[in-house]
C-alpha cells in the first residue's frame, strides 16, 4: 500500500495555504499548512512537496491521471529513502 497517494495531491491543490506542504511523519502521510503551530507534531516530518511545486511540476492543471502518476513518483521516491 502506497503511502502517498493521488487523494494527498488532491488535498494539497485544495488547501487555500499556499505555502501547504504534504509530509510524512510516523510512516503517515499528512498535509500540514505553512504556519509552524499548525503543524503541531509535524515539525520532525519529512517534508515531500509543497503546494506550489505541485502546481509548477503539473503546469496546466492536474487530471487524475497526472496525480496518480506524480503520487507514484513521489511514493517512489520515498520509498528510496526508506520511508
């Protein structure tokens, strides 16, 4: 089971912060906003993405197809860390 997945990305693009980042701390991935108290217990996260990079990679727009293949990516690419 992936951990993170296209409904992350969807959540991401959704959040009105634009500085939002989508984070995994405890195995978990979480979307978290940019302010440092609402982030809580995820100051020790792993920081994957942000909002903004999201948009940058996607350019026009994401379909889901676009973030199922960029949730794979990233979900990759942690697991290349040992995430």
């Amino acid at each position: 089971m992936p951990t993170i997945t296209p409904a992350h990305l969807h959540e991401l693009l959704a959040s009105t912060d634009r500085d939002a980042a989508l984070v995994v701390v405890g195995g978990h991935a979480a979307v978290v906003p940019s302010t440092p108290a609402g982030r809580g217990e995820a100051d020790d996260a792993l920081v994957i993405t942000t909002r903004d990079a999201v948009i940058a990679e996607l350019d026009t727009g994401a379909n889901d197809e676009q973030l199922e293949r960029l949730a794979q990516r990233l979900d990759t690419a942690l697991d290349s860390l040992g995430g």
